[in-house]
C-alpha cells in the first residue's frame, strides 16, 4: 500500500509541477514579449540605424509603429475578453435572479386568481346562476360601476349630445327648384362672401352629390376650390367641416381616430365628431377633406370609401370599439357609428409634385370637378340663405330623374360608343359609372344645363380619363380614330370637351 501511495505522490506532483511550470512560461513569455526585452529591441533597432538612408528611416519607423500597434491591439483584445467573460458571469445572475422574482409573481398571482374564483363561485351559487356565467357576471358588474361613475369613452360625442338635446329643427322651404337654387346659391356667395362661380359649375356640384357621397375638385391653387363647398354650405345654414389632410396620413385613425387602453378613452378627432353631429340634423352636411391627395387617399378614407359602397344606408356602419359601454353616445350602437346618409365628402387636390396620383379606385367612386379658373366679376342682388332638408333635396333628384331621363337616341349613341371603346381599348362604362350618369345628367339638366354637356362632361372626366394610365405612343393613332368615330355618331360639334380632351392627352405624351 505504501509503494502505491508512493507512486500517486510522484505522478500527482510531476502533474502539478508541469502545470505551474506551463503557465509560469506563458507568463514568463508575456512579460519577455512585451516588457524585459523592450531594451533588446531598442538595442537591435540603433545597431541597424546608423546605416539607414532617409527611406530605410522612414521604412523603419513604420516598421515599429506596425509592431507597437500589434502589441497594443492585443493587450486590448485581452482585455475585452476578460471584461466579456465578467459581464456574462454578472447577466447570467442577474437573469438568474429575475427568472426567479418572476417565478414568485407568477405563483403570487395564480393564487389571487384561485381566491377570486373561489369567491366568484360563492356570488354565483348565491345568485342560482350557472358557474359557466361567471363571467358574465363579471362583465354586468364593471359596466354597472362605469354607469355609476359616468365614465365616457367619447368626450366630444357625448358633448354633441348634450348640444341637441333641446334642438329645433328650422322650419324648411320645400318650394325653391333645383334651377332656382343655383342662381341663389350664385347671388349668395357673390353678395354676401365676395365669391364669383360660374353657373355651370354650379350645376356640376349639385348634379355630383346627386349621383355621390364623393366629390373631388381639382385645379390650379387659389381658384376657389375650397371654398366653394364651404359657401355653399353656410348657404344651407349649416357650415361644412374643413379637415386639413396631413402628408403623415396612413389609415383610417388618422380620420376617425383610436381607443387609447391606457386611459380607457376614445381618441375623437373632428372629423368623426362631424360625422357624428349629421345625425342630428336634417340638412346636407359636408366634410371637406382640404387637400386630400397630401396622403394616398386609398388608405386612410379606404373604409369609408368601402362603407359608402353598401346598396343599404342601414349598413354604413363604421366600428369603432368592440362592445357598446352604457356611457356611450347616444346615436351609436353596439360600438358602432352609423354614416348619415346627408353627409358629403368634398375633396379638394392640387396637381403638383407635392402630391400623390388619386387612383381610379377613388376617382371611379367619385364625381371630380376641374376648377382651373376664376369667374368673371359681377353684380348680385343681396341673397338671403336657404334652409332646405337633405329629404326634400333628394326629392327634387327624384324629380328629375323623372322629367329628364337620358334620352333614348343618346342612349343608343352611348351603347355604340361603350363597344368601341371595349373592342379597341379594353375600356368600359362599367356598371358604377353608367349608374352615376343617369343620376348626373337629369340633374345637371334640371339645373339649367343640356343633356349634350352633362354627358360631355361624365364622358371626359370618367371615362376617357383612364387613357392617362396607358402608354399613349402606342394608342396615338388609335386615338386619331377615337376621334373621327366619336364626330361621326355624335356630329361636329357633339361632346367638345371630350374631344378637346383625347387631343391635349395626345400632344403630352
């Protein structure tokens, strides 16, 4: 047993002297590297120098500068490590320690889960209720606490309200005619708001809203493009809404806005406050988008374009929240905001390379007016304004439709010019403009207008409009041709604009 005992000490210790004599060389080779033998390389260097030339001086410089900034790169290198390894150790502890903290909240938590089911269980077997309905006893419970409280998700709309509670609709004319209420309009905005429009955009106005919830008006800025809408508005006694698009736009919150769960409440901005307030009146309301193509207008007013698609007035609903709170306003249902069907949207787009290209999905929905000049001065007598409801306006649309339907020998030019237009250019009227048409043009022709104008005017602005998105130097002859086949069925002078249009189209591109 001794000799063994002998032979285990020689091993271990032979072991444990070669170790130590290992890292006393490494240790011994660092400090020789990098500190005792300092003078030999200085000693090796001034041996050589007083044969250097001034390139081998140079060369040699470089040479020591090269081998000082290795050494000191790996002193570095050293020392990162050493940190690394330290600050590893120390978030390894540290992530130690708060799996820990967590694993205790956690514990802490399921118990307060199981005491609240246990005393939830006692109330229901109380009640006589089933334990599935627990929750929603839960539910019942917290909306009966915000109804105590008065807690609003929806400051702005509970204030519009409380506005109408006691309000009196005004007593309204129902014997003005569509004729009649242009040239008022006209005088009104001349005599009393130094406004000066043209009849026949008038007559394109009213005859849009009557054919859609969306108008767009384009132009050269300063040309009355905003306040068109909104004088016509305070016409009506009820000014328009005037929402300011932001380049920032993005998606539908940046126009109806955003529940905050932090604060429980309903981020209102004033647009939805507009909508909301409609529903309260009977007259037409407007919303003037100012500005609109500043953002692409195909996302943040896609889910209205959407709800204004719907063939009911009873499915334009917007939600707004999950679940309807006790506390909500009054004209909302189940977290739903119902679009009043007397609201239009009236958007205002300048051209320039400031702005983004309304796309068809957009221009296809609305009626776009071109506003690119200012109407002459004139004289007007003072005009009082109307007050006319969105019922009786829709009446006299009606009317119209009745008294001047599109005629049957414009029909048949229209037909042959929708097959021409199909066979050579893949283009349609499609169902959507064909519907706007017969509602636009007995419109505008009960305004005051022509049959030939009204339907000039959809044919340029609706149709012909889409040759902007082709690749005209392939279509310049084809659209020679257009030309010749639109003077053949519709004679020399039949629809000018439209003509004039294929041909400014033709010289730009």
């Amino acid at each position: 047993m001794s000799e063994f005992l002998k032979l285990a000490y020689e091993l271990l210790g032979m072991i444990a002297v070669n170790i130590f004599g290992f890292f006393a060389t490494i240790g011994g080779a660092f400090l020789k590297l990098f500190f005792t033998d300092v003078k030999e390389y200085v000693t090796i260097f001034m041996s050589y120098a007083a044969f250097f030339g001034p390139f081998q001086w140079v060369m040699a410089v470089l040479l020591a500068a090269l081998l000082i900034a290795v050494v000191v790169l790996l002193v570095l290198k050293l020392v990162l490590y050493i940190k690394r390894k330290i600050a590893r150790k120390r978030d390894k502890l540290d992530e130690e320690d708060l799996l820990r903290e967590i694993g205790a909240l956690n514990r802490q938590v399921v118990d307060l889960i199981d005491e609240k089911n246990k005393i939830m269980a006692m109330q229901v077997s109380q009640l006589g209720l089933n334990p599935d309905d627990a929750d929603q006893l839960v539910s019942l419970k917290e909306k009966e606490k915000k109804t105590e409280t008065g807690e609003q998700r929806f400051t702005k709309l509970s204030m519009v309200d409380e506005k109408y509670e006691d309000y009196q609709a005004p007593v309204f004319n129902e014997s003005i005619s569509l004729e009649d209420l242009i040239a008022r309009y006209r005088n009104y905005a001349c005599s009393r708001m130094g406004l000066y429009y043209k009849e026949e955009i008038i007559r394109l106005f009213v005859a849009g809203m009557a054919s859609t919830k969306i108008l767009i008006l384009e132009g050269i800025s300063g040309t009355g493009k905003t306040s068109l809408p909104y004088s016509f508005s305070r016409f009506l006694n009820n000014p328009a809404a005037l929402v300011s698009v932001q380049p920032s736009y993005r998606d539908r919150t940046e126009l109806l806005g955003y529940f905050n769960e932090f604060t429980k409440r309903f981020n209102e901005t004033e647009f939805l406050k507009s909508v909301y307030e409609a529903g309260y009146r009977e007259e037409p309301s407007f919303i003037v988008l100012d500005e609109m193509n500043l953002a692409r207008v195909e996302y943040y007013f896609a889910e209205m374009l959407s709800v204004l698609e719907m063939p009911s007035v009873d499915e334009w609903l917007v939600d707004l929240v999950p679940v309807g709170w006790p506390g909500d306003p009054k004209l909302m249902s189940e977290g739903k905001l119902k679009v009043s069907p007397n609201i239009w949207f009236v958007g205002t787009a300048n051209n320039d390379d400031s702005t983004f290209t309304i796309t068809d999905k957009v221009y296809d929905r609305a009626i776009p007016i071109e506003i690119n000049e200012k109407a002459e001065p004139f004289e007007a007598p003072d005009t009082e304004a109307v007050n006319i409801s969105t019922g009786y306006l829709n009446s006299l649309f009606a009317q119209a439709k009745e008294d001047f339907p599109i005629s049957p020998a414009m029909r048949t030019k229209l037909d042959k010019l929708d097959g021409y237009l199909m066979t050579r250019f893949k283009m349609s009227f499609g169902n959507r403009i064909l519907r706007q048409m017969e509602d636009f043009v007995p419109v505008y022709v009960a305004c005051g207008g022509t049959e030939g104008e009204a339907l000039d005017y959809i044919i340029g602005r609706k149709i012909l409009k889409k040759f902007e998105s082709m690749n005209i130097s392939y279509v310049r002859d084809e659209i020679k041709e257009l030309i010749a086949f639109v003077e053949k069925t519709f004679g020399k002078s039949g629809l000018p604009e439209s003509k004039r249009y294929l041909l400014k189209i033709q010289n730009l591109f």
